[in-house]
C-alpha cells in the first residue's frame, strides 16, 4: 500500500511540474505577441489627372490586379464599368503613409491614350488616386502570413457553422470532449491504428500554437492538458478569435495563408465581415483539408465539401431550405486572381528590404507587420518581365541556342526622382534567388565611354566636331604586355569628329581620347557619374574592362540623364505600423555633381547615337519627337550584352548574358537594346529636351572641316558648342563644297562606317 502511495505522490509530483510547466508556455503565448506578422509590401499608388498619359487598357489591367470587378452598373466599393471612352470606378476606402483616401466614385474621360477629364463623386478634380497593389511581403522563416480580425469582425453565420462542423459541443466541454473522443476511439479500433482524433476547436488551437502534427499518444496528452489550461485562464471568445486567427487555409506560392481574416480575402477578395453564407462554407469546410479543399485548385473537391457544410447549416436551422436549394446550385465563384494572391515581384523585394536595413532590425520586417510603401509601377513591371523573357526566348531560338541559356535584368527608374520603378532579376520573374539587377557584376563595355566623352567635354579642349584619330593603336604595359585595342568591325574609321566617333563607339577612338584626356581624370568623372567603386587608372578602363551590376549602372546614367544633378536610387517612399502611424518617409536628396553645359553635349551624342549610331534600331520602334538617347554596350568576347536608355522621365538599363559568362553570337544592339524597345513601345514616354544653359550656342559648322560655317553652305549642320568653346577654323561657301558628288561620297562613306 505505501509502495503504491509512494508511486501516487511521484506521479502527482511530476504531473503538477509538468503542468507548471506547460501552464506558463500557455500563457506566454497567449498574454504576449502571439504572432509574427510580416511587413506588407505594397506599389505606388495610381495617381491620375487630367493631361496624364495612360491607356484605358492599361489602367483596367491595374483595377484587375487590385481586386475590382467590372459591372454593367456600379454599385459598390471595388467596382467598375466602362462605356466608349470613359471609365467609372468606386474607389475602396484606402490608406497611405502620407493619409487616407475615402470612399469615393471616379469617372474619368479619355481621349485617345491620356485622361481628358477626372472627376471625384461628380465634382471636377486636379487628381484622383487609386489604392496601391500589394507586391508581397517581408515574411518570418516559416513564411506564415494572415490578416488578424477580432471576433466581431466575423459574421455570426461563420462562428455559428464553424462550431457545428469542427466542434458542436464547444461551448458545453472544458478543452476535451469526451463524446469526440469516444468517438475517436472507436475509429481508431476499428482502423487498427490512430486513424481520427477527438479534437476539440481548443485543442486544434492548441497543436497549431504549440506542437507539431505528429501523430502520437504522448503529444495527444499534452495536447490534452494545454487544451485544459487554455479553458481554465481564457474565455470561449478569446479562444474563438484565437481560432479564427491561427486556422491554416492553404498556400499562395512560398506564403501560407493562415486565419480567416486572409482567407476572406484571397478566396474572394472580400473582408471577412462580407462573406455570404456559400463562401462561409467554402472556407469552414477547408479547415479539415486546405489542400484538399482548396476551390483554386480542387474545384470539385472544394464543390462537394461545400455542400456537405451547406447540408450540416440546413441541418442546424442556420439556413432555410430555399437557401440551401439555391446555394447548393451555385459555383464557387472564388476570385482567380486579386492582390491578395499577391504575385510577388521577388528581385524588387530584394531591394525594397536591403534599403530598409539601414533603419529597421529583421526581426522588425517580419514580425512587426509594418506597411512598406514603395515606388514599383505595375504596368512598367510587366512589361520589363515579358520583355525580358520574350526576347530571350527568341534570341536562343533565332541563334539555335539552348534553351535557357541566357540570363536578363533590367532597372527602370523615374530619372529625375531617382525612384526605381521596375527591376528584374531573372528571366522567370517569380524566381527567389540570385538577382541579377543587384548582384551580377558584370564588364560594362562600351556603356564606359560617355564617362569618357564627358571627360574630353569638361577639359574645354574639345567639342562636338573634333577631330578624333581612329587609327591603330598600342599601349605598353608595366608588364611588358602591349594593349592593343581594335574596333567591333575590325577595321579603322580614319579621322572622325567627336561625336560621331561615339555614335558609332569606336574603340579606337575612344582608347586614344581616354589617354589624351588623362586617366586619372577620366576615374573623377565615373566618381562624379555615381561609380561608388575604386577604379584603377588603367587604359583599359576607358572601354568599360571592369564590373558593375546593372543596378549601379542605372545610377552613373541617372546623374547623366538629369543634367548632372546625382540623385541615389531608391525603392520606397513610406513606412508605417500595421495601425498606420508614420515611421518613416524617405525623401529625395539631390546633389549637383557635373557642371550643365558638358551633360548637355553629352546628351545630344547620346541622342545621335539613336539617330544615327549604334542605338537606331529604336528609330524603328518609335516616334522620333521622343528624341531617346543611349548607348550600346559589349564586352569583350560578347559575353555582355546592355544598352542604358533614357527619354525625358524614364531610364532603364538592360543586361543580357550567361551566368557562366561564356561568350554569345549577341552584340549591345542585338540583345539588350531590343528588350528596352519592346518594355517602352507600348509606354507612354514624355520626349527628352535637355537642359540647355546661356552658355550654350548653336553654330553652323562644317564637320568635314572642322570649322565654323554659315547656313545654306553645303555638308554643314547645326550643332550645340559651349560659349567659347569653338572650332578654331572658319570656313566660308567655297566651290568645292558645293560639289555634289565630291560631298555626298565623303558624307556616305563617314555615316555608313
């Protein structure tokens, strides 16, 4: 008797330890932060006004992502219709980092591809903006994601059928009900093994919260004893809104959907306080199976669950007959697509959270859930995505390559903001791994010579027209090895004017302006140009034989494109806390770093290498009012295939090649370049004009010459020089230069080199 008393003590010892034990793990998780909540990473929000370039095309593919649905009549929140040239939309109720936007109806008048008229609930408006996409988030390693709601959030109908189904005597059981586990047991004899458990919604919760999904005696007892402590410190309606949080509701990609906050809105692009009696069933009847009974993916499955739920609510006097007759009759009418599903643009994200480092902890971005604003524009980030994986298809199948060979990014940026506004970094733009934009430190090529070109322009020693020796050149090494240069054609251009010589990147030319100029000074300007890393003063610098990601190439031609007022690239524009306080808001910082006047010129070579040069595969593709610039780089072999392009707002940077960087039968202008045309064909792009000074005079010159000329003279142009600057040489209207055939073979021969 006493060995058996003894035994009883022990066991009442080690119970009540345990019980000690698991008592304190409940109520940590349930009195402290009971979930990570990742960061929501959301895109810029559409702002419309009367004279803005936007395709009506365009703007319903936005409205799509974001969740609207078109209707002959708009009626609600999240709707719109089209008729002929004008839109109407009722605008959600939305916030930002910088305030809300109320509920509201838009109608907007289009003529053409740009808005004619805006006006906001029938009154006339500067501006209209439309809620954000959301692009993903910032998620913990187990890559939970969930809205959470409070329990009056949830229609009754949801909380009603949810106990019917999973657990009808939940408010009569302390944590465990011994009817379900009867019920279990004998199952589960029958079975010859533990087939079904008598889980309570309580102990469900339980498993979720602390255990893993192990089926075992011992963690059905621990199970057990949590589920009883839960009961003995929490109420059934802290218990329920736990519930509802926790529940797993299926995956979106990498990201599990969990609780009935999210699931409201992935499902069926509603909040939970909306759903209608079939869309409660649907998503009571996944929490037996979410992948079972997921109405994405196993409709018919899905379908029949739905019915069973819809019998058990007739069942329990939660709906009439009629309503289970027509609810029974209807589809699933899930949405197949809304920002909830979120479509996650994985080489932005990248750089959305590396930016945010320098203010936030990890651990902030992935368990605060903070709302990241950022500056991706959806429309420009399909494009760059498709273009980039069409042309490269195309290119492997053009050339008979493999397939999948070849590797693309891309960066799109708002020049004069310094927002980027599109990158990619893989040619499968869902990929989560190595980005290309930020990451792939690549020889830059000839995308190196305007940073020479402007050097030459900065020393006041040369201008447009000067005369530029493309002959042969050798440069002796400290190592006794000689640097040989030599053009893409292999052959020499003789002597070319200045601009020319770019337009139509001549290695040899540029070699031997990048040493006349001074190599040191050429280094000044790639610093000046944003170029953050150490270069050396070597010659072959001057042709690109270094690396960069195309990323920081974006930045040295963002400082070229805005005239030279450097601005650093970024991604995001606000932060706030999951409630919408402010945390932060990221301005622009904008500093002059090149002197107006050489940009200038600069710019207008670039131009001339659209009109005339490298880049004229882009006078095919648009309007030559646009006036674009660029330049085409390769590297050496052709392992590297860019082209950096600009208009008057946009910027984008292309890189094409192999992650092996093994050599490619694709130049600049074959690969890259075309990509850049196909992102923008479609695009609105506002024309380039740069930004001339008083110290910018515009001369006749005859460039054969070298020398000032006068209109009407034949072979001369018209062309930009700064004040002082001039060619040396005077020519007047002589007899020779008016000899057709002498100045057209000479012209010919220069601009078909």
């Amino acid at each position: 008797m006493s060995w058996l008393l003894k035994l009883s003590l022990v066991g009442v010892v080690i119970l009540a330890v345990l019980m000690a034990y698991l008592d304190a793990k409940v109520r940590d998780k349930f009195e402290g932060k009971r979930w990570a909540l990742p960061a929501k990473v959301f895109a810029r929000p559409l702002e419309m006004y009367p004279g803005l370039a936007l395709k009506p095309q365009h703007l319903q593919q936005e409205l799509e992502q974001i969740g609207y649905q078109r209707v002959p009549n708009v009626r609600t929140p999240g709707q719109y219709m089209i008729d002929g040239n004008e839109m109407d939309i009722y605008r959600r109720y939305f916030s930002l980092f910088d305030g809300a936007e109320r509920a509201a109806r838009i109608h907007i008048r289009f003529s053409g591809n740009s808005i004619d008229g805006l006006w906001l609930d029938g009154e006339p408006v500067d501006i209209a903006r439309l809620e954000p996409l959301l692009i993903g988030g910032i998620y913990p390693k187990h890559n939970e994601d969930r809205q959470l709601i409070q329990l009056s959030d949830a229609p009754d109908l949801l909380v009603q059928t949810l106990v019917a189904v999973e657990d009808r005597d939940f408010y009569q059981h302390v944590g465990i009900s011994p009817k379900g586990i009867a019920r279990a047991m004998a199952v589960n004899v029958q079975a010859g093994g533990l087939v079904q458990g008598g889980s309570t919604l309580t102990q469900q919760l339980v498993k979720n919260f602390f255990l893993t999904r192990e089926r075992s005696l011992q963690r059905k007892i621990t199970e057990a004893l949590m589920s009883l402590l839960v009961e003995l410190h929490y109420d059934k309606n802290e218990i329920l809104e736990a519930y509802l949080n926790e529940v797993y509701l299926g995956q979106s990609g990498r990201r599990a959907v969990h609780g009935f906050g999210l699931g409201a809105q992935f499902y069926f692009g509603k909040h939970i306080s909306q759903l209608s009696a079939p869309e409660i069933a649907i998503l009571v009847g996944m929490v037996k199976g979410p992948s079972l009974y997921n109405p994405k993916r196993k409709a018919k499955n899905a379908l029949a669950r739905r019915n069973l739920v819809l019998g058990i609510m007739l069942e329990q006097g939660l709906i009439s007959r009629y309503q289970h007759m027509m609810w029974s009759k209807r589809g699933l009418q899930v949405v197949q697509y809304s920002q909830y599903q979120s479509v996650e643009y994985p080489a932005f994200l990248d750089l959305v959270r590396r930016q945010l480092r320098s203010d936030y902890e990890d651990q902030d971005l992935t368990s605060e859930g903070l709302r990241i604003y950022t500056s991706l524009n959806p429309v420009i980030q399909r494009s760059a995505e498709q273009a980039v994986s069409k042309r490269l298809t195309q290119i492997e199948s053009g050339y008979g390559l493999a397939k999948k060979s070849l590797q693309g990014a891309m960066v799109v940026v708002s020049h004069e903001s310094g927002e980027v506004e599109a990158l990619v970094g893989d040619r499968n733009p869902r990929y989560f791994g190595f980005n290309r934009a930020l990451d792939a430190r690549r020889s830059i090529g000839s995308l190196a010579k305007p940073a020479v070109y402007l050097t030459a322009l900065r020393s006041q020693r040369f201008h447009l027209i000067s005369p530029l020796d493309d002959g042969p050149i050798k440069v002796a090494g400290g190592n006794g090895q000689v640097w040989q240069p030599k053009n893409y054609d292999k052959k020499s251009h003789g002597v070319q004017p200045l601009y020319l010589a770019m337009a139509k990147s001549l290695n040899q030319a540029t070699a031997r302006l990048g040493l006349t100029v001074g190599l040191n000074n050429v280094v000044q300007t790639f610093k000046d140009l944003g170029v953050q890393r150490n270069l050396p003063a070597y010659p072959s610098i001057v042709l690109g034989a270094f690396e960069m990601t195309p990323f920081n190439v974006a930045q040295m031609y963002q400082t070229i494109a805005t005239s030279g007022f450097q601005t650093p690239l970024k991604a995001i524009r606000g932060v706030t806390t999951a409630e919408g306080e402010l945390l932060s808001r990221y301005g622009y910082a904008v500093k002059k770093t090149i002197k107006t006047e050489p940009i200038y010129l600069l710019q207008k070579i670039m131009q001339k290498v659209v009109e005339l040069g490298t880049a004229r595969h882009l006078n095919s593709q648009f309007d030559a009012t646009l006036n674009l610039a660029g330049k085409t780089g390769t590297s050496d072999s052709q392992r590297d295939s860019w082209f950096a392009g600009f208009s008057g707002d946009k910027l984008a940077v292309v890189w094409v090649g192999r992650d092996n960087n093994k050599s490619m039968p694709i130049t600049g202008a074959s690969g890259a370049l075309r990509i850049w045309a196909q992102t923008f064909k479609d695009l609105p792009l506002k024309p380039l004009y740069p930004l001339s000074t008083p110290n910018i005079e515009e001369h006749w010159v005859s460039v054969r010459h070298n020398a000032l000329s006068a209109e009407g003279c034949a072979g001369v142009e018209k062309l930009p020089f700064i004040k002082g600057q001039l060619p040396t040489q005077s020519r007047r209207c002589a007899a020779a230069d008016t000899a057709p055939d002498e100045l057209k073979s000479w012209w010919n021969r220069v601009f078909s080199q």
